[in-house]
C-alpha cells in the first residue's frame, strides 16, 4: 500500500494492486480496478515512485525468505 495525500489533505493508504490508472488532468487522478477516482496532491511521478519502492520493498522482503 502507498499513502497519499487527498487534495482536502487527508492521508489515505491505496492498494498499489488496485491500481489501473494515473492521470494528471492537472490534478492527479488515480482509477482503481473499481472504477472508483481519487484525487490527490502527490504528481503522477511521485505515484509512480512510491509504487516503485513498495513493490521493491516487498519482492526484496520475498527474495530474503527464500534465501533464509
């Protein structure tokens, strides 16, 4: 999960796997599987920097139990 930003400043934690689309219309728009749209203060980049490092974070958290 990635936390971003609501532009009325609420933090809110995404699935990264729910996850379809991210737009900047100039605002950030992020669509879920769902369909549903979020609108946060965070630009296109740093969503995708943050999915990024979360799914980095976990395949190294894998690729450790596997050498263990």
């Amino acid at each position: 999960m990635i936390e971003v930003t609501k532009i009325n400043g609420t933090k809110l934690l995404v699935n990264t796997n729910l996850i379809e689309t991210v737009e900047e219309t100039p605002d950030t728009v992020i669509t879920l599987t769902d369909g549903k749209k979020v609108i946060v203060k965070e630009s296109r980049h740093e969503v995708r920097n943050l999915v990024k490092l979360t799914r980095q974070e976990y395949f190294k958290g894998i690729l450790n139990m596997e050498t263990s």
